[in-house]
C-alpha cells in the first residue's frame, strides 16, 4: 500500500477527510454553496503516493465529467498531470465508490458537450476559462471495463 500524503491546502485536506471519515455523510458540497462535490484518488507520478482532490460533481449518464480549473489560475493543477500519466482513479460519490478511467477530451465537439454540462453543474467554470489563457482541460471518467 502507497501512503496517503493530504494536499498542502488545509481546506482541501479538511473537505477529504470530513467526507471520507464520515463514510461519504459530511462535507459534501463546496463551502456553503449547496453543490455537490466528489472525491478522486489517484496516485502522484512523482512521488508514487495516493492522492486525493475534492471536484465539482458533473455527470453525463455515469460518467463522472472532470474540470482541471483550479480557480482559473494560470497553470493546470498538479492532479491533471498525475491523471495523465496515470488515468486509474477511484472516485467517491457521497456514499458510492467507483473504480474508473479517466481520459482527457481532446475531439472538440465532445469537449463542448460536456463542458456545457459541467457549466450548468457549477457555473463559475465559464467564469474561470474567461480569466485565463489556457484552455482549461476537461476528463471523463469511465467505468472500467
Ligand atoms: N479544483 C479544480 O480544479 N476543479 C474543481 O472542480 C474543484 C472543486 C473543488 C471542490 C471542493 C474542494 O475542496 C476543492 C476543489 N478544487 C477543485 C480544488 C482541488 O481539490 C485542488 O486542490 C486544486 O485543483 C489544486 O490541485 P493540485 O493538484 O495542484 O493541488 C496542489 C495544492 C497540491 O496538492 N500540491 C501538492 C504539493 O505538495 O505541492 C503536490 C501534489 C502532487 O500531486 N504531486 C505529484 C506526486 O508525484 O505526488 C507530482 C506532481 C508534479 O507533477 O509535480
């Protein structure tokens, strides 16, 4: 078994482990906002450690739709380099627990699609792509098999 290292953000590392501690019954939304939000655990490409990133829920059919915005900051977050060189996640859904792949949405129509779904989910994405340069990347996460 890897070592689980929390994330350095101390709000971030709270929201896991109220969520997970509570078997998926606490701590399930950002902040206050009342919109929902998942688990993914992966492992660092570097350190080879279990990771774990709290995400907005997006979901097409049961699929889980996966937005590397980072607050829109300027540089993609550490995690979607570690789901590309490894795409084998678990993600958490409240009480539900799933082994997936995750795949980055490269076709552009595609990628349109299910950013309009991600939007409608959490709308300050829009927000956040209008403040940066890069184009922020979009997975989907798929039932193994
Ligand atoms: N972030 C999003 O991008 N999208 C969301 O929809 C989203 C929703 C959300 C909801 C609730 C919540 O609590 C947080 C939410 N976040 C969302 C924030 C998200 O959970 C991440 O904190 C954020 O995206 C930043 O991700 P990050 O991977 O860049 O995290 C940094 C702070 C981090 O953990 N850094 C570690 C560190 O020690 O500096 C390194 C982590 C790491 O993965 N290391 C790799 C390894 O090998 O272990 C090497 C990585 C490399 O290539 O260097």
């Amino acid at each position: 078994m890897s070592e689980y290292i929390p994330s350095p953000s101390q709000w971030v590392a709270d929201q896991v482990e109220l969520y997970e501690g509570s078997g998926g019954t606490q701590g399930l939304t950002l902040r206050d906002t009342g919109l929902p939000v998942i688990i993914v655990t992966n492992r660092g490409r570097k350190t080879g450690a279990i990771r774990k990133t709290p995400l907005m829920r997006a979901v097409d059919g049961n699929n889980y739709i996966l937005v590397a915005s980072r607050g829109g900051a300027p540089e993609h977050p550490l995690w979607y380099h570690n789901l590309k060189s490894d795409p084998e996640v678990e993600i958490r859904d409240e009480a539900k627990v799933y082994w997936m792949r995750v795949r980055e949405v490269v076709d552009a129509g595609e990628r349109q699609r299910l950013w309009d779904i991600a939007v409608a989910a959490y709308p300050p994405y829009q927000e956040y792509q209008d403040k940066t340069d890069r184009t922020i990347p979009v997975f989907i996460a798929e039932a193994k098999g």
